[in-house]
C-alpha cells in the first residue's frame, strides 16, 4: 500500500537527517531523550504555545505527538544501525 511507511527508508531518512545534523551519537539514547522532552514543562508550555498559532494541531496533546515520534523511532527500529 502507498500510504505504509517503509522501515528501510525511514532508517536510512533517520540516520542522513541525524548525520546532517550532527546529532546522531544521541539515537542510541532515544527513549530517555524522548521521555525527558515528554516530561519538560517549557516543552509542554512550547505546545500550548504552537496551538494557538496552528488550528489544525488543536486536539493533539503533546504527549500524543512524543508517542508518535517514539513510534515512528521503533518503526525505524533504530537500534539495528546504533
């Protein structure tokens, strides 16, 4: 189906945006990067902050977009190139 993301591809999208910006050395620390970002009142407040300028993201919580990015992360199954 057009609309299913290919693991391959989103691990290798991953690991060049990762490259480009030098941050690759964190991936391995995914889960715990991501929790902390999760758990971040300035990151929350950011959020709230986003919401009011952007009607279409009104109705997504933060910690609904943190899952999604912890599940595109394991779909990438990022571990297999760290």
């Amino acid at each position: 189906m057009a609309n299913k993301l290919n693991p391959d591809e989103l691990r290798e999208a991953l690991h060049s945006t990762c490259e480009k910006r030098n941050s690759a050395g964190m991936l391995p620390n995914w889960e715990s990067i991501l929790e902390e970002v999760r758990s971040s009142d300035a990151m929350n407040r950011v959020w709230d902050s986003y919401l009011q300028d952007t009607p279409y993201a009104v109705g997504i919580t933060f910690g609904q977009t943190m899952d999604a990015a912890s599940d595109l992360l394991k779909l990438a199954d990022w571990n297999v190139r760290s």
